[in-house]
C-alpha cells in the first residue's frame, strides 16, 4: 500500500495531506479520429497511448488530472505534454525527428459507471504547419483532439465521505487542517 505525505501552507494553516489509496487504473478508448487509445491513470497523472503508434514517441499525452473545486472530482482541468508525430516527409526530406513535443490544455469529464467509469478528455494544442517543398515552418493552427476512455480495471472501495472531504478524497487527496502549533511536524511538538 503506498502513501505519501503532504504538507500545503496557506493563509497560516498546514493543510497535512496524504493521497487516497488508489490504484493504477487502465484505460481504453478511441480518439476522435478513430484511433485506438490505451491510457493509464496513476493518482492524478493521466498517461495515453496511441494504439497505433507508427513514430515510437514515448505516449501520445501525459499529464495532471485538476478537479475543479466542489466538482467531486467529475471534472476539471488536463494539462501537460503531447507528443506528435511528424509527417514521413519532413523526417526523410526535410531531416526532421521522427516526433516532438508540445504543451497542451485541456478538460475532462468523469461518467461514473459502476466500475466502468468513462473518462472524456478534450485537449487544445498548436498544430504547426510545414511547407514541405522549402522544409520550413509556415504557421501555427490551434489543433484539438476528443478522447473517449473506459476504465478496463476494478476500482478501489472507498468509505462514504460526505460535504468538502468527499471532494478532496475524490480529487485524489484525503486532508486534515492543521495549525501552524499543532502540525505533527513542528519542532515544538517533538517528542
């Protein structure tokens, strides 16, 4: 069973945390252009793969599952890296890598499912755009992509929290409020 702990200080509080026992969670799906995806969600990082993968780029985007606030974890904000492909042409003519990176924004909505919860992941992203005669960068174009994922793994059981404890533990962090004097870790309370 793993567990880390947190500490957060804001406002003079000690926000004393530790991650909600979650498990590795697979993932499969498609994209919005048909493409067979696989995902895996650790915690709060949310790591796809393209099934079809032809340019061997490390995952097609990884990155941190934001729940927004009083959402109960059902939705929120997705950030992080994307990998593209480039195009046969610029790698063979042009001599450019076979992939590259970029940041994305994005959203997700959770459908719970009864164990095969869906996962709805909308990402923003530039698109850049060659002139493959001059092997040159001509522009950039905003790109976007839906994915559609379904859990392919059992979920974890976790005891029936209500009010704003229900959203942290679903936003993947169990909390306690701790005063700066009655944090476990001050000096002035070791023992």
């Amino acid at each position: 069973m793993r567990q880390r702990l947190f500490s957060f200080y804001a406002s003079g509080l000690i926000l004393m945390a530790s991650p909600a026992t979650l498990f590795a969670q697979v993932y499969t799906g498609m994209s919005s252009n048909q493409d067979p995806m696989k995902a895996v969600r650790d915690e709060l990082v949310l790591t796809i793969e393209s099934a079809g993968d032809t340019c061997g780029r490390p995952w097609y985007i990884s990155g941190k599952l934001v729940p927004a606030p009083g959402s109960g974890g059902l939705n929120g904000t997705y950030n992080g890296t994307m990998y593209r492909c480039t195009t046969t042409e610029l790698v063979g003519k042009c001599s450019e890598p076979k992939f590259y990176s970029l940041s994305f924004t994005g959203t997700f909505t959770k459908i719970p499912a009864g164990g095969k919860d869906t996962i709805r992941i909308e990402v923003k992203y530039p698109a850049h755009i060659w002139n493959k005669t001059e092997c040159k960068h001509e522009k950039t174009k905003a790109g976007s992509d839906v994915l559609i994922l379904q859990v392919q793994s059992p979920t974890t059981s976790e005891p029936s929290v209500t009010g704003p404890l229900n959203d942290i533990i679903h936003g993947g962090i169990r909390g306690v409020l701790y005063g700066p004097s009655d944090h476990p870790l001050n000096p002035a309370n070791a023992r």
